[in-house]
C-alpha cells in the first residue's frame, strides 16, 4: 500500500506536465498596440475557455482571480466554425461587460484571427490576433 503512494505521487508532477501542453492561447491587439487580449484555451472539441484577460484603454478585465483588473466571468464561448464568440459577464453574472467575436482566417503558417472587442455600450475596438 504504501509503495502505491509512492508511485502515485512519483506520477503526479508527469501528469501536471501534461496538462500543461494540453492547452494553447490567442493573442489579440489593436493596430495602435494599446489594447489586448489574451484568450487560454484547454484542450477539447469545443471550446474550452479557461481564462480571459482582456485590457481597453484604461479599462482591465479579467477572469483570473490573482491578476489586476476588474473581474468578469466567462458567460460563454462558442465557435460555430466561422466566427468564436465571448461572452464576459460581471463578477456576480447579473449583466454582460463584454463580448469578443473573433473570425478565423485560413493561413498555412499560423492561425490567423481578426475580430472586434466591445465593452458594454463603448464602441467595438477591431483586433487581429494570433492562435488557433
């Protein structure tokens, strides 16, 4: 019995390791480089959103608890094959904060993804990203 825990916390760090490579991310930028997002995806046949961070002029939301900003929820993420929806909603899931459309563009060398970012009622910010 106590060679199994021994094994099995000898296997636990393997394990970790491989969830790690299990998951992949999008980056998006405005064209004048001063707002972002930053999308981490597990793996998965649908979308599986972990983590949303996401900064607009002054304003910084996120869905991780341990980074600044003000924070969201992940309401929902969907990809119908032509465009990858966002949903993020407030803290307490009462009203929509923000929501990312992304359209993927069929590229050889990488995966290529333009879309709009809009917060609330301001306008729609147009970004290209990088990911899958």
């Amino acid at each position: 019995m106590k060679m199994h825990h021994a094994v099995t916390l000898l296997c636990m760090p393997l394990a970790l390791t491989g969830a790690a490579h299990a998951t992949q991310s999008i980056s998006c930028t405005d064209m004048k480089g001063d707002s972002g997002v930053d999308i981490l995806l597990g793996a998965g046949p649908v979308p599986n959103v972990l983590s949303v961070t996401l900064a607009l002029g002054e304003r910084q939301l996120t869905s991780e608890p341990a980074l600044p900003g003000e924070k969201v929820t992940i309401a929902q993420a969907y990809d119908d094959g032509e465009v990858f929806r966002i949903d993020l909603m407030d803290d307490q899931a009462t009203r929509r904060v923000a929501a990312i459309r992304l359209i993927l563009a069929d590229h050889d060398m990488s995966p290529l993804r333009i879309g709009t970012v809009q917060i609330e009622d301001e306008p729609p910010v147009g970004v290209s990203c990088v990911g899958p």
